[in-house]
C-alpha cells in the first residue's frame, strides 16, 4: 500500500503520499532576514522574519527524514542585472538598489553572501536550489519540469515573505494542480497583518487556494 501521512490543517485534515509531496522552502536568504539586505533596503525591521527560522528548520530536518523532496528558492539577479526587469530596480524610494553594495555584497545579486540562504536552513547537496527572478518560484525557472519529473502532487510551503513571494507561488502552483499547504509559523512578514491576513486568504472560502498547517503538526504527521 502506498504510505499516506494524516496532516491536521485548516480547512481540513489531508492525506498525502511523502514520495509524492515536495518541501518548499522560499528565500529563506541573508538578504531578506538580516540588515544591511535587500529587506531592510526596502525599509522594513527584518527582525520580524527570524520567528520563521526555528520552525522552517524542525519542518525541514523531519521532510528531510521522512525522504520528501526539498526544495529551496532564491530571489536574486545576475550580476549584469540583464534579468532584473528596469521596473522592479526603479521601484520605491529604497536606501540601497538592486546590485548596489551593502555589507553583504551586492544587494539581491547571486553569488553575493546576502544571496545565501540562512545557516540554519543550508541545503544540502543534491537538494534542488530554485534561483527566480520574480517572485513566484514558478516565473522563469525550472520548478515546474523538477516537480513533475519526480510525480509530485502535494507541496508543503514555507518561507518568506508571507503575502509576496509564498503568496505568489501558492497562487501559481494551485492553478497548477498541486495541493499546497502553508505553514504558517515558519513563514513570516515584515507587515504582520499581512501576514494573518495572507494565511487567512490561503484557507478561506473551503481552501481557496489551499490548506495552512503548523510545524509542530506538520513535524508529527511525519514522524
Ligand atoms: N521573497 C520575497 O518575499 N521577496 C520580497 O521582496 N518580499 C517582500 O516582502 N518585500
């Protein structure tokens, strides 16, 4: 038979196939979580993003031990910025641009330590590294063509920030067919009712777009 895992979510519980089922961790980079990156240049308090950090790393060592996919994203731009669309580097009143230098490196520029993903969250080899443009994980990448190379159906997304980048990948990736479930303590905003109101719009409706869970239950119903 093939093994099922019971999540307690809202709006309802789910059953899903692990070999099936991807981890999804979304920019989980210096450049959003610490100061000097690209979040703080955009004028937010990035300490509001480390809450996320322990629970995306409980939920990541159980998919982990559990044989799930995992998957992590990064937000960033080739050095030449030639994939960094001149409305996105023009937009707002930022203290520091797109590719300009920071304290850690170039703002939002691979190869750059903000670039990196937090310590606590590293991957390891052979876990795909999804590096987009855009904010949605799917937007000129080859997310699509890993998940389906591997028959996945159901993915567990987590990350930051909550209404940008995992919105808009759950967006997409439920137009896409597959069954998302967010959860919730390990994403985090710098805008914390968006952050409610972001999960709140996931589950409304009977699960418009999808289901939002716990790490702690997520972690259990792995086991
Ligand atoms: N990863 C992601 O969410 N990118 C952003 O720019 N988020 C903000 O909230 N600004």
């Amino acid at each position: 038979a093939t093994p099922t895992v019971h999540l307690e979510a809202e709006p309802s519980a789910l059953a899903f196939d692990p070999a099936a089922t991807a981890l999804v961790i979304i920019d989980m980079q210096r450049d959003f979580l610490e100061p000097g990156g690209f979040g703080e240049s955009l004028g937010n308090d990035v300490s509001r993003l480390a809450a996320a950090i322990e629970p995306a790393a409980s939920l990541l060592d159980a998919a982990r031990r559990a044989g799930l996919l995992v998957i992590h994203t990064r937000e960033g731009h080739r050095p030449d910025l030639s994939d960094a669309p001149p409305a996105k580097i023009a937009r707002g009143a930022p203290s520091a641009r797109i590719g300009d230098p920071g304290p850690m490196g170039r703002i939002l520029i691979r190869g750059e330590p903000g670039h990196d993903i937090v310590p606590a969250l590293r991957p390891l080899p052979g876990e795909p590294v999804i590096d987009k443009p855009g904010k949605g994980a799917f937007y000129a990448t080859d997310l699509a063509g890993i998940l389906s190379a591997r028959r996945i159906d159901t993915l567990l997304v987590c990350g930051v920030t909550t209404e940008v980048c995992v919105h808009t990948t759950v967006r997409e990736a439920n137009d896409r067919g597959y069954r998302c479930v967010v959860i919730a303590d390990a994403c985090a905003s710098y805008i914390p009712a968006f952050h409610e109101a972001g999960l709140a719009m996931i589950k409304a409706q009977g699960g418009i777009f999808g289901w939002v869970s716990q790490s702690a239950q997520a972690v259990s119903a792995l086991g």
